[in-house]
C-alpha cells in the first residue's frame, strides 16, 4: 500500500500541519480493517515527515468515528486472528500513536464511541465539539477493551472512573468528559476541526520539534514508572546536553529578542542518542 492509494483515510499537509482523517462520511466513520491498516500507513507516512511538525486526527462529516463497521452484522477482525503475530485493528494505530514523535491533536464531533474512543486516547490533545459522545462500550457488546485502552484511559481519568465507564459501557457527554480530563477543550461543532489545526499550529510555530518528539515518549515511558528516579537520570542528561544545543540556543535567543524561534534541529536526525526507548 502507497500514500496515493488511501481509499478510507485521506491525508493534507498544508503549514507543517498533517491532517489526516478518518474518510468514511456515509458510515458514519465506522472503523474497517482497511480503514485501519491505511490510517497506520498515514501517521507512519506523517511521523517521518520532517516538513510536518504537528498532526491532527479527525473525522470526515458530523461524526468522529461510530465504532468498529457493524454492518455485515458481525464484528469482521478475522484477517490472519490465527497468527502469533497478528494485531488487533484498533491497536494498529494506537500503537503507532503511541511512538510517534510528532504531537498528535485530535478533533473530534458527534459520536466516537468505541475505537471512536480508544484511538483518541493516544494522542496528545483532545479538542472536542459540544455535541460529542464518548462511549467505551465493549461489554455491551461482549467484547473486550482495544487499542490499549485499558492502559490509557485509568492514567488520563483515574482508575475508579475508567472502571465504571468500562464496565457500564454507557455514552459521556461532552462536559462529563471536559469535566473528567477525557478531552482538553469544548468548541461549537462546525469550530472544533479549525480549533485543534490553530492548536497544532502553536505546536508547531513555537515548539522545538525535537523538544517535543521526547517530552512526549518521555511522559509515556518514564512517566508511567513506579519512581521517579528513572525520570531524574533521563532529565540530568538530557539538561546536561543543552549548552551545546542550537535548538536550546535559539529558544533563548528569540526570547530575548521578542521573535518567534527558528529551530533548527530535525526529529529525523538530532534527537539525543541515549533515549531509552530507542533501544
């Protein structure tokens, strides 16, 4: 599979911003196999882009992502279930998310319920319209959690809610998941895509892409850790490098000189070579 040949995700860059949207408006979004093979492609295609410095995931039409493609009245997941190496759709981009080294800001309206959910679990900031629904709802239907979400959603709500809403599998409106953390920020329906791209702008006009490429593997790495020794040997060394850095030297030139900064490191290449994740 190429970029060109997308047929259910479709990709923009415009700005150092990839959009890159879930591009099933007749269903509703609802998640296919191939919908998730090509949207690990894109983010993949995306993330080794140096030109792009922030994502936003969303959604094509009034809906996020109905969950997984019901409509041949069974849940279809079955292409290659019986290898050891095979991945459950929904982590396929979650896990893909989840090592990306460019932050990812979803907007989301309507329903996400489901991988509508999970997948947004991953990224970075969650923008959100008023009129969103968030459902994990995996033991209404006789499932099972996906797409590591019974690792995420416990660190961004707090184990106890994550329970209840797993367990129950009932809709959050949008101010219950305002109010919880599940999302950043509500806007008006028809503002929420224009709100999450001026967001990813800010990432990417005044943010060291490298800078940001480990704040965010190092808050899902290290941050998770049962101490924070871990965090305090990676933070020595990682300080320690900034006095030969240029993007550290530009950060505190262009502060002084009230400009926005110009940095000049690329994630592809100058990321500090002692990170532990890259082992």
């Amino acid at each position: 599979m190429t970029s060109e040949s997308y047929e259910q995700v479709a990709v923009d860059v415009t700005d150092a911003i990839a959009t890159v949207t879930l591009n099933r408006p007749e269903a509703r979004n609802g998640y296919t196999i191939q919908m998730a093979d090509e949207l690990a492609l894109a983010l993949r295609d995306v993330d080794a882009d140096d030109a792009v410095r922030a994502v936003v995931l969303t959604g094509a039409g009034t809906d996020f992502c109905v969950g997984a493609d019901l409509s041949g009245g069974r849940l279809d997941v079955t292409d290659g279930a019986d290898s050891g190496a095979w991945v459950e759709p929904a982590t396929r981009a979650t896990s893909v998310l989840h090592r990306m080294h460019k932050p990812v800001v979803t907007a989301s309206r309507g329903a996400a319920v489901g991988v509508g959910s999970t997948l947004q679990l991953a990224a970075d900031i969650r923008i959100a319209s008023t009129d969103s629904r968030f459902g994990f709802v995996f033991a209404r239907r006789g499932i099972f959690p996906e797409g590591g979400s019974s690792w995420y959603l416990p660190r961004i709500v707090g184990q106890g809610r994550a329970l209840e809403w797993l367990l129950t599998g009932r809709l959050i409106t949008a101010d219950e998941a305002l109010a919880t953390g599940l999302v950043n920020e509500l806007v008006a329906p028809d503002e929420v895509l224009a709100r999450a791209t001026e967001v990813a702008a800010q990432l990417a006009t005044l943010s060291s892409p490298v800078s940001m490429a480990v704040i965010r593997r190092a808050v899902r790495e290290v941050g998770s850790a049962d101490s924070p020794d871990a965090a305090f040997a990676l933070d020595s060394r990682l300080i320690a490098g900034c006095a030969t850095s240029k993007d550290a030297h530009e950060g505190v030139l262009s502060f002084l000189e009230r400009r926005d900064p110009v940095f000049p490191l690329r994630v592809s290449t100058d990321q500090p070579d002692h990170l532990p994740w890259h082992d």
